[in-house]
C-alpha cells in the first residue's frame, strides 16, 4: 500500500504495542502502562493525543477497582495504516466505538465485536503474530478484563497484583487475533498461569497490551 493512500499518524488512535515492557505482568501500575502506550505513539508520529492502556484494576482496600472501558473514551477509532477511503467509510458505516468492541446492545453482541486481528495492528502499522503465523505467537494481550471491558469482581488475581507483579498471580488476557480457546475473545480469552515474562512467552504472549487515543 502507498503511504500516500495511508491516513495521516496523527489520525492514529488505535494500536497494540509492538514491544513489551518486559518485566512480565509488572508494568508500573496503570501509569506505567500509559506512559508506554505514549511513548510509543510519540515515536510513530501520534504523541499529540492523550493516549491510554486497555486496563482494567481490581479493588483493594481503600482502592477501588478502575474498568479498562472506562479509561479509553469511546472512539472512533482507527489504526495506522487505515487507508484514507477505508478511513472514511469506516466513519460512516459501523466505526470502531466502544459499544461496538464491548457487545453492549443486543444487535451488536450478535454481530460481534469489529476488533480483528487485521485491525489490531501495532504502532509501526505490523500485524501481531497470531495461530498459524510465523512463531513466536504473541497473541495474548495484557487486559485484566472482563469480555464487557469491566474489572473482575471476585478475589481471585486477574492483574498481576493490578500490573506490578512479575511474579506470584495470574492475568487475564485476549487474543489479538480472535483465535484459540474457544471464545475467541479479543479481551477476555483466559488467564495466566503466571505474572513472570517466562510465564507470559509459555501461554503465546510476550507482555503486548491494547492502547487507545482518549482524544
């Protein structure tokens, strides 16, 4: 695809990083995790837009649990190499909003969400490598969520200690390209058997995580 036919970077507001923090499910916290998600949004040319990780944090004492959903705005958005007609179109018919990606009306849970492993691109416009592609399998995404994009609510761990273990715990993540386990989940496939990088690459992931442009 030309460049030229490509939507401007600044129009960017949607990717999967395209590297790990690497230290397992210890991102720093949900700070950390945004700070990435800007960081790298500034080295593809989108850093003027207030970027957010698809987080979610469970409860503690004197802590309340924080939804994924509710951290990233509700769209639309649009990946890196969204091509300027596909760009428009899109804008008109069935965008990429957050009722769409969560299910919240009866017609749209039918449907499904419209996040697909063509659209879950990284920052650098590459698509992640999902079942069937080249190893190694980085499909698993870092969510702590719900498939409706909300905390769990019970006392099991399913955030890695609300993103700052890299050891003891577990995390709850999707699959970039919809494959595996069933419910082919793009937030909320199954959990880890652990919260260190060994136990992230052992489960098809490597630590990527959802960000999303607030703006």
């Amino acid at each position: 695809m030309p460049a030229s036919d490509r939507i401007p970077s600044s129009l960017m507001t949607f990717f999967v990083t395209s590297e790990p923090l690497g230290n397992g499910g210890n991102l720093g916290g949900l700070a950390g995790a945004d700070a990435h998600c800007q960081a790298l949004a500034a080295a593809a040319g989108a850093g003027g837009r207030t970027w957010r990780a698809y987080l979610s944090t469970q409860a503690r004492p004197g802590q309340p649990a924080v939804n994924a959903r509710d951290r990233i705005g509700t769209g639309p958005w649009y990946n890196s190499k969204e091509r300027l007609p596909d760009y428009l179109n899109r804008r008109l018919n069935r965008p990429i909003v957050q009722s769409e990606i969560h299910g919240d009306t009866l017609d749209e849970a039918r449907r499904g969400s419209n996040l697909t492993k063509e659209f879950a691109l990284t920052e650098k416009g590459e698509l992640v490598n999902g079942i069937g592609d080249p190893l190694p399998t980085r499909h698993d995404i870092l969510t702590g969520s719900q498939p409706d994009g909300r905390a769990f609510t019970d006392a099991a761990d399913h955030t890695c200690n609300n993103w700052t273990s890299n050891g003891a715990g577990s995390a709850q993540v999707g699959h970039s390209d919809r494959v595996g386990n069933g419910n082919q989940s793009w937030n909320s496939s199954h959990a880890t058997t652990g919260c260190g990088q060994k136990d992230l690459v052992s489960w098809g992931g490597v630590g990527l995580f959802y960000c999303f442009a607030v703006d």
